[in-house]
C-alpha cells in the first residue's frame, strides 16, 4: 500500500539525499516518476549528492529543478582532501550561481527580529540588500519583549573564560559554559518554555561539556528539564528555535569562527531572542567577524 501511494497517488514527496541514493533501486521498481526536483540548504549538498535525485525514474520526465540556498553559509563538508582539491568540495548551487545560472535573490527575511537580524545583515549588503518583513517588527510574538532581558540580542563577555583541549581540537570552556547553564536555569525560571530554547556551542568539545552540565544541574529539576536542542553550530544550519544561547569557545584565537559565513549562521538561529557567550577582545579584533560583533 505504501508503494502503491509513493508510486501513483502523492503529489509531493519528501526525502533526504541519502534516503534518495539508499532507495534508488526501489524507487526505479516501482516506476516513481516526477517533473520538479526542489532541493532545500541547496548551498550544502555536493555535486555528486545532488544528481541521486536528479535520476530517480526512468525515461526523461524531469523538467525542473530549483536550488532553494545560501551560499554566504557553510559550504558542504567534505573530508578527503583529494575530492577537494578536484573541485568536488563545492555545491551544485554555488558552481551554477558562479556559472551565471538564473538566480531570484530573496531580499526580506521573516524569521527574526529586526536587531537580531542586523548582526548578520551587512554580509547581504546591510539593510538595502536584506530588508525585513512587516510581521518581525511588530507581529505577534515579535511586538513583545523578552522578560528578564534588557535586550533581545546580547554579546556576554566571559572574562574570566579560558579555551583548554583536553584532546587536540576538542576544546572547551568551563567559564561559558557556567554562564550559559546560569542563564538557561534563569530563563526556566522565568517561564521561558525548554523546548524553546537552543544550547550552541562552536565546538563538538564545548557541546559535550555543556550537555554534561545541563544534565547534571537542569535535567533532574522538574523545573528546569534539558533544552530543545544541545548541538554545535554546524549541526544547527537550516534550523532555528525561539532563545539561542551560544558559546563561542575560544578565548586566545577566534578559530573557526573567523570564517564569517560560520558566523553568520550562528547568529542567524535565533527567531526573539539570541544571547552570545564569548571572549569579547578576541573576536571584536577579528576584523572578518568584528561588524557583526559590534552589533550585539
């Protein structure tokens, strides 16, 4: 029955690229055809993931493809330095833009209030080149402010903080992440509901001591429980909660998040509220980051 409403009665179908390329063969049996591929984070699937659903019938069916990306985000991850120095580290959506390919450039976000949005907006050509729809300035839950907050976006100097890396390139910062549990208690307490939130950290090393600490001090409180979401920034890209609270990590060198495009999809995770835990004078002297900095 499943096969026979995936073959002949669903108008739309959903699926990972993975999921494409591990059920080619089945999809081939049962005659799956289609006109409209339309993929979503085009900006981080490579060439050779994109053309699996490009050939998932038989016979020349196909007549569209749309790309829906951002190519000022992360780029797709691809380990073997081999494929990368061949050129097969790229999208399919940025060798296409790059090529001339027709593009209709969005000019008006709707995902968060105006101020966040202004962290990352100059990498679009500042407010000219990203505008803001009419529903994130005054609508709905964006016309209200964040209780116990004097802001909506916040930039929290951990002094104190020091990056260590208990194993190479696993770092973490014990003094951030304090702060940041500190706060996501504070906010619990106050009403913020937990599925609503989302703990990021820059890196895998910092996300796992930041787990460790909410669980041990959050997840056995009936008042507290964990947070939506515990994970590292690049694992976030393409989706989004209501309260970020993110750690930056590194105290003596801005790491990986000297890559401006990094940057801009921590800060842009956030719909209402978005609060930054960081060394400040290690990423305000970062001249790639330093406009986004200076906007919190």
């Amino acid at each position: 029955r499943e096969d026979h409403v995936l073959a002949s009665l669903a108008r739309v179908v959903a699926l990972t690229c993975t999921h494409a390329a591990a059920a080619r063969r089945r999809l081939l049996a049962l005659g799956f055809d289609y006109e409209t591929v339309v993929f979503e984070e085009a900006a981080q699937i490579t060439d050779a993931e994109s053309l699996v659903p490009l050939a998932l019938q038989r016979g020349n069916a196909l007549r569209r493809v749309v790309l829906v990306g951002d190519d000022g985000q992360l780029p797709p991850v691809v380990s073997e330095r081999a494929l990368v120095a061949a050129g097969l580290g790229a999208s399919l959506f940025s060798r296409l833009r790059r090529l001339g390919a027709r593009c209709v450039v969005l000019d008006a976000q709707g995902r968060c209030r105006p101020e966040i949005a202004d962290v990352f907006r100059w990498r679009y050509g500042g407010a000219a080149g990203l505008g803001d729809l009419p529903g994130v300035a005054h609508g709905g839950a964006f016309a209200f402010a964040n209780p116990g907050f004097a802001h909506a976006c916040q930039f929290v100097d951990v002094a104190r903080g020091r990056e260590a890396a208990p194993t190479p390139h696993f770092y973490q910062n014990l003094a951030e992440a304090e702060y940041v549990v500190a706060v996501y208690a504070y906010m619990r307490l106050l009403g913020y509901p937990r599925e609503r939130v989302a703990v990021l950290a820059a890196y895998n090393g910092q996300r796992a001591l930041l787990a460790d600490a909410l669980a041990a001090r959050c997840g056995g409180d009936a008042r507290l429980g964990m947070p939506g979401a515990v994970e590292t920034v690049d694992k976030y890209q393409g989706r989004e909660a209501d309260y970020v609270l993110l750690s930056l990590t590194r105290t003596r060198t801005p790491g990986h998040l000297a890559d401006p495009r990094r940057f801009v999809v921590a800060t842009s995770r956030a719909r209402l509220g978005l609060y930054v835990f960081g060394h400040l004078p290690t990423f305000r002297g970062c001249a790639a980051v330093a406009p986004a900095v200076e906007k919190l």
